[in-house]
C-alpha cells in the first residue's frame, strides 16, 4: 500500500482523471481510484470531500443532484473544461517530475 504523504499531491489529478470517464459521485470514485491503483492507494473520505470542495471552488468541477438512494440525495460531480485543461497541465506536470525522480533512483 503506497503511503498517502507520497501521493498527497496527486488526489485532485486522480479524481479528474475518473471524471473524465464520466460524471460520478463520491463513493464511486473513491472505489474507482482504488481499483485503478490495484489495491495500492485508496483515498480518505475527508480528503475526497475536501478535493471537492478545493477543485468546485476552482471552477475545475461542477456538482449536481443525482437520484435519491437509501433516503438520501447523492452528490454528482462533472469535469468542467478548466478542470480539462488543469488535468493536461498537471498530466505534463507528472511527466516531467517522473523523469527527475527516475534520474535520481535509477
């Protein structure tokens, strides 16, 4: 399991890149992200909330109300074309710090 200081930095890009499969909400992303890193990284569920709020507040997500399950009214999130073109950036962003990093360990 990869420790969550060394991957802090990248939760905003992990839940825009699932939002760029498609709209979803916070459970499923979550699951998703999980899935993704094979059982590797799951994120915290306060983090999660929290990335919302910092991404919504950047105009790099959008949230709507999805169909009423258990009682309650479930959250759905968007990626907006900012929040694209913050994906892009931050996609470039990896590239480059993968390749410092692999100049160092390798």
């Amino acid at each position: 399991m990869i420790g969550s200081d060394a991957i802090r930095g990248y939760n905003d890009t992990f839940i825009l890149s699932v939002l760029q499969e498609g709209d979803s909400y916070g459970y499923a992303i979550s699951k998703r992200i999980t899935e993704i890193s094979d059982n590797n990284y799951s994120i915290k569920e306060t983090t999660l909330y929290s990335a919302f709020n910092r991404l919504e507040k950047n105009g790099f997500i959008t949230s709507f109300p999805g169909q009423v399950t258990h009682g309650k009214k479930r959250t759905y999130y968007k990626i907006t074309q900012a929040g694209k073109e913050y994906l892009a950036e931050k996609i470039a962003e990896w590239q480059l710090t993968k390749k410092v990093v692999e100049r160092f360990i390798d």
